[in-house]
C-alpha cells in the first residue's frame, strides 16, 4: 500500500498482551492511526521468565526499540539439557545467532510486557475495554464494549489470546485444549538458587513426566524457576500444595528439591496448560488474527511470545507490500499460518507414550503425541534476516 494509504488508515487492536503491544509498534510505524484495547483496568503480566530469540530481537531492532528491551533482560548464548541428576544430555548454541547477529534474550514477562507498552505513544492503549462482540461489514468492523463504547475501523486485529473473542464469533470457536500436564512457575533470587545459576544459560533437568526448568535473570539478580509435570487435574488454576511439588521433583537433584522446598506457595503461579487446535481461517477483509489468538501453543519449544512478535512484523510487512488491506491480510496468512501450524504440531510432541500413559492409562491427552525430548529446530526456507519469520526456537519457561 502506498504511504498515503497507510496513513489514512485507522486500525483498532484488541488486547494489550505481546501481541497486541508489538503490533501496535509495528502498524504504527506504518504511519497508520492505532488505537489499542485493553480489558484490564491495569496492564499486569503474570509469570515467570521467557526467552527472546535472534530473530526476535533483530526484529525490535528494525523497530528502534532493541535497546529498551536489552536493558531489561539477559543476554545467553546456549541451552543445556540435563538428566534430574544433573548429568549432561546435550549443550547447544541457540540457534539463529548467526544469522541474525544477536543472542538469545532472557527476559521476565512482567518487564517484557511493559517494555513494549513503554515505548508505545501516550493515549494508544485505552484500558477498562471489554470486547462484547465484534461486527464485520467487509470494509470495516466495529467493536463493541461492555462499558457501552464502540469503535469502527478500516482494520480490526484480533490480539485477545488463547480466548479470543474475535475468534469465536468471526472465525471458529476453537476451545482451548488440555495438554495434560500442570506448570508451577516462580522467581526466585539467584542466592536461594544454591549455586545451580551459574551464568547467563538456560538449563532443563528431564525425569519422567516432569520437565524443570532454570531461566537465570541476572540482570535481576533472580532465577526463573518452572517445573512442568503431566497431571490429570484440567482446572485452569489448579489448587496445589507444597507437597504436591515435592512428588513432582522426587528424584531430582537434591538442590532442586531444596529449591523446591524453599518456595512461598503464595508466590508460585500454578496453571494447567492448554493450546488450541490449528484455526483454518485467521482473516476477512478487515479483521485479522495475531498471537495467541491465531495458534495458542504449548510452551514446549518456547514459541509463544517469539511468534507473536513475528506475526506482528509479517502483518506489517504485508501492509506495506500489498495493495490493498484485503490483499494484504491474505498475504499474511499465507506467509505466518503454514509456519505457526506446524510449530503448534511440533510443541504438543513434549512427552514419550511411556510418560503419558503412567498418568492417562490406557489413553492421553487430545493434545499429546509421543515424541523424543530433544527440543525440535523449525526454519522456513523463505527465512530472511530482512523479513525474519520464526527459527528453530528452544524451551521457553
């Protein structure tokens, strides 16, 4: 689209998560009018910490914000894959580093999420703004929210996670999935790490049917603790005690459980984990998916946030290439969906058939499929460090 174009443009977002936030930078920097909003009554993250890939970070830097999201977090060259006893398995560089020339980022959720909200114009995010339903007119969409107000907009993107609105009444109702398993994830200080974080490097300790996780902040001065474990229990924020965890880490390095011990039940953030299944359609004329919206993931191979910062440079891109916003949107999926279903596919292969059926006799989850434990490496042939899309990407906690 021409630049005249774009700039009469006026695009309306939904949802300030990842997505939503670095769609708003992205589209913005088109020229476009962006407006972006948020169900809260604050911007919060929960969580713990996550890892922003080479491609990612190459694509904060087309943007002109790579610093402000360098300062907050941690730079780490490699992943290591380690037995519960801390024996070594496999130690590999991140990949993508080569390519694009940048490392790994270490980052806690929390300061991610407010890093690309800081560096977004005051007045663009309008807080307080539950979507009740949106209306396609093939041109434009209008949104309407539960506090009576509505918006029209030349482009609506649907950035409302895994249970978006906007996907449910345009494009399928596709219901969250379960995966089977629980994560229980907490920050803690690298001094009641005992001695386990080292440096700036991932490190995943594999037993059966538990996966741990330890995503070093040093920036912070903290520790990114996860353990993952197949458990039956769907409830979305499952009541666990300690001792729960502590049978979920028998076995394991004693440090591991000591850190295990150690834990404010008050401070662990406990969910069970979902996806969705691919969504066949992500777009009209005017409305378009992005994030978790468009492929929910399971955390596995660490995609969730890096592809929700890629899809919002392709949709930009695509903007920019085509000659229309029908054309363009259309471009977009062609070019982010096959990607994104076949990374959806590869992240719900996070157990063998031995380790489910201990928990699911006889059966496993709809959403498992036996695979090995070696993180998968995923990188479209059309890949580009000018246009990244997303690479093989490791375990994100």
């Amino acid at each position: 689209m021409n630049t005249s174009d774009l700039k009469n443009l006026n695009i309306a977002i939904v949802g300030a998560g990842y997505a939503g936030a670095a769609a708003a930078k992205a589209l913005s920097l088109l020229g476009a009018t962006v407006n972006v909003y948020e169900q809260a009554s604050r911007t919060r993250e929960v969580g713990a910490g996550i890892g922003l890939r080479p491609s990612t970070m190459d694509q904060f830097g087309q943007w002109g914000i790579f610093d402000a999201i360098a300062k907050v977090s941690s730079p780490s060259d490699y992943f290591e894959i380690l037995t519960p006893t801390a024996d070594p398995i496999m130690k590999e560089a991140w990949p993508e580093i080569d390519t694009f020339g940048q490392k790994t980022h270490l980052i806690h959720r929390c300061d991610f999420i407010e890093a690309l909200l800081g560096v977004l114009p005051d007045g663009m995010v309008h807080l307080g703004h539950k979507l009740e339903s949106v209306k396609d007119v093939g041109d434009k969409a209008t949104l309407t929210f539960t506090n009576g107000e509505s918006v029209t907009a030349d482009l609506v993107v649907g950035a409302d996670g895994i249970k978006s609105v906007v996907r449910a009444q345009l494009f399928g109702d596709n219901q969250p999935v379960f995966s089977g398993e629980h994560a229980y994830r907490a920050v803690i200080s690298v001094d009641d790490a005992l001695g386990m974080a080292v440096d700036d490097n991932l490190r995943m300790y594999i037993g059966r049917g538990t996966k741990i996780y330890f995503l070093p902040l040093r920036h912070r001065g903290q520790v990114s603790f996860d353990i993952t474990a197949l458990c039956p229990d769907s409830t979305w924020a499952p009541k666990v005690t300690k001792d729960d965890l502590l049978k979920t880490v028998e076995g394991f390095d004693e440090r591991i459980v000591s850190i295990t011990r150690g834990l404010d039940m008050d401070a662990v953030n406990c969910r069970a984990v979902y996806d969705i299944d691919p969504v066949d359609t992500w777009h009209s004329d005017s409305v378009v998916l992005v994030g978790d919206a468009a492929h929910s993931m399971l955390h596995h191979q660490g995609q969730g946030a890096n592809s929700a910062i890629l899809d919002a440079g392709g949709l930009a891109d695509a903007l920019r290439e085509a000659g229309s916003v029908k054309e363009a949107l259309a471009r977009y999926q062609a070019t982010r969906k096959p990607v994104t279903d076949e990374l959806q596919r590869i992240s719900r292969q996070g157990w063998t058939e031995d380790e489910i059926s201990d928990v699911f006799p006889g059966q496993k989850p709809a959403s498992q499929k036996p695979a090995s434990q070696k993180p998968a490496s995923q990188k479209p042939a059309s890949q580009k460090p000018a246009s990244p899309q997303p690479a093989s990407q490791k375990p994100e906690v």
